[in-house]
C-alpha cells in the first residue's frame, strides 16, 4: 500500500506535552506528567499512519495536539511547511487551518451532543465555517449520511435513537462535513461490538480512497492498524520506539518494545499464542532515564539506563534503541 504522495506534509517536529501535576489546597505544581516527550514524525498526503502503544502512553495526547484540542508545551506542528500549533505562535490558527484536521473519538456517544438532531449536529461545523448556506447544507448533510451508509431520515433523530455503529458513522459524517484533509481517527472501534468493527473500519478506508484523506489511526494493540495503515508508529511513555511500514513493522519488528508489542496479537492460522508483555509501564510523572523501556526490557544494556537512544535507520525503519 502507498499512499497518494510520499512527501512530508504535515510534520510534527519535536512535539513535547506537560501536564503540571497540583496539590493541597493552595493547588500548587508539584510535578509534570510528560504525557508526550519529544515526538518528531511527518504524515504524508492520503497515508494512513498508525499509531500504538499501551494505555497511558500519550497517543490520544499527541492526536489532541494534531486537531489543536492540546497546546504542545514544546515543539510545532506544520502543515506545509507552516507552523500550526506551537507554544512560540503568537496569533491563533485561522479557522481555515483547523478545519484541516478533524477528530473522531473512541466514545460516540460522549461526542455528539443528545439534545441536538442529527441534521443539527451534521451541519452546526458548517455553519460555524460559513460553509454553504442553509438549505444546501441540509443538503449536504443528506449526503455524508448516505456516505456513511445511514438513511435520509436520520436527519430528524437523535443520538440516543442509534446503535454504537451507526453513532460512530455519523461521527465520521461529523468530521467529514468540514472536508479535512486529516482525521484524527482515535481508538474508534475500540467501544463497539466485534461484528461492527470490520464495518467501519472498511467505510474510513472507503472515505479515505474516495476523498484523498489522510489518518492518524491510534489503536493500542496491532490488530486493527496492521491492515489499514500504510506505516506504523509505535509510541512507548511518551516516545516513539519505532516507526516502519506497516507489513514489515508486523512481520519483522526491530525494537524490543515493538517486538512484544507484536508478540501481543494473536496471528490468525497460525500457532502462535497471544504474549502479554510482562510488568506495567512506568509513571509518565516519573519516567526512567535513559531509555524509558529499560525497566521491562530483556535486551537492555547497562547504557540504556542512562543514556536516551538516538533514532537509526535499520532496514527501511527509525528505531530508537541502542542495540542498533
Ligand atoms: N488533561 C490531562 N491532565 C493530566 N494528565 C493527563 C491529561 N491527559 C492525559 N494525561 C496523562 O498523560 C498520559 C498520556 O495519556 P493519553 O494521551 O491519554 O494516553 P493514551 O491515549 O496512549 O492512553 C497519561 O499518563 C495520562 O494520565
Ligand atoms: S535501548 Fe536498551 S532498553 Fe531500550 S529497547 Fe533498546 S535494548 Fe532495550
Ligand atoms: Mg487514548
């Protein structure tokens, strides 16, 4: 699989997250969670770029940040070559800007608001764009339910009338009715039922061909991302371990992160049986020094405990590791 164009266009360079941790009464800062700790990585134009990692290890942070929902403590987002979001940007991103890259959360229902109608929430981003007027937004919105495979009379219900799917489809129709060139796709099979997974999964890379899209598709285990994505990234506390395309990230995975994470997902019609990966990820309030999975890691070396790897190219993908 290769997306449309190779080159870089929206890149993400050394993109840092803090949050301050506060206490007692007077709620003073005792301390930062480095949810996302220097992060550099580039989407190209129509790829779908997978991002994994265990729970807690700042993917939905780092997502947040590309949709501007999160200010980055450090670093710039780009696009085209144009800083987006940094703490160093004085003026705000024009709305234009920001409704190049849209969101879909892993909760449909904690995302769309229950009082409104679905023809309401389909064209309220449209109306905040001055996209189209009145009644050809209606219009409009007819149509990205029909590309999201739900009926014209969905326009005059309300969420709690759907089923976590068809929630998740009009979430996608959502993001969709700004045209964005990027969807931030966050964990959005995770809630629903097996069965209607593979479903959406097959409309987002329908959407995808259909309109030139882009994805950041976040997902903790490999399972989903394996089939979707044109390149994998795997992320651990708040670093990047390893990024590869897809097929020979899964196949032959370099990092000793990535390899377990790998060893996680049960492989269809073969033997090979499911290996969680033993112990629990360190605190992002207090992250080791060195390399950050050097607590859990088999291979480590006595290096890795004090000293960060730098990121290397072995075989076609950036491993950040110093057995390389
Ligand atoms: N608003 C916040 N305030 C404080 N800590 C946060 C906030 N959001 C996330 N975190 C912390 O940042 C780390 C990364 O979280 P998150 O980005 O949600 O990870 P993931 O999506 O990979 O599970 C976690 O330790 C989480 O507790
Ligand atoms: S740098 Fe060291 S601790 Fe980190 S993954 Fe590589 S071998 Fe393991
Ligand atoms: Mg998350």
């Amino acid at each position: 699989m290769n997306p449309e164009s190779a080159a870089p266009w929206i890149t993400v360079e050394d993109v840092e997250v803090r949050f301050p941790i506060r206490r007692g009464v007077l709620a003073r800062v005792k301390g930062h969670v480095h949810a996302v700790g220097g992060i550099s990585l580039e989407i190209a134009r129509g790829e779908t770029l997978g991002l994994a990692g265990e729970s807690g290890c700042g993917k939905t942070t780092l997502g947040r940040v590309l949709a501007g929902l999160e200010r980055p403590t450090a670093g710039a987002v780009k696009l085209d070559g144009e800083i987006l979001f940094s703490p160093q940007r004085k003026k705000p991103p024009t709305k234009d800007q920001r409704r190049r890259i849209q969101m879909v959360f892993q909760d449909p229902m904690a995302s769309l608001n229950p009082r409104l109608t679905i023809g309401d929430l389909l064209t309220e981003g449209m109306a905040e764009h001055r996209m189209l007027k009145g009644e050809s937004r209606d219009a409009a919105a007819v149509r990205l339910l029909a590309e999201v495979g739900l009926d014209e009379s969905a326009l005059w219900k309300y969420p709690f009338e759907f089923s976590g799917g068809q929630r998740q489809r009009i979430c996608i129709a959502r993001a969709l009715s700004l045209r964005p060139d990027l969807v931030v796709c966050d964990e959005v099979v995770s809630a629903l039922d097996v069965s209607v997974q593979a479903q959406v999964i097959n409309l987002l890379a329908d959407l995808r061909r259909k309109h030139g899209l882009a994805y950041l598709m976040i997902a903790h285990d490999l399972s989903v991302l394996r089939h979707v994505s044109h390149r994998i990234a795997v992320m651990y506390l708040g670093r990047l371990a390893e990024v590869g395309p897809a097929e020979s990230l899964v196949a032959a995975p370099k990092h000793p992160y990535a390899q377990a994470l790998v060893a996680a997902v049960p492989v269809p019609g073969t033997k090979r049986k499911r290996k969680a990966l033993p112990g629990e990820p360190p605190s992002a309030a207090n992250p080791p020094p060195g390399c950050p999975f050097h607590p859990r890691c088999p291979q480590a070396l006595p290096i890795c405990r004090t000293q960060a790897p730098a990121s290397r190219e072995v075989d076609g993908h950036r491993v950040w590791c110093h057995l390389y």
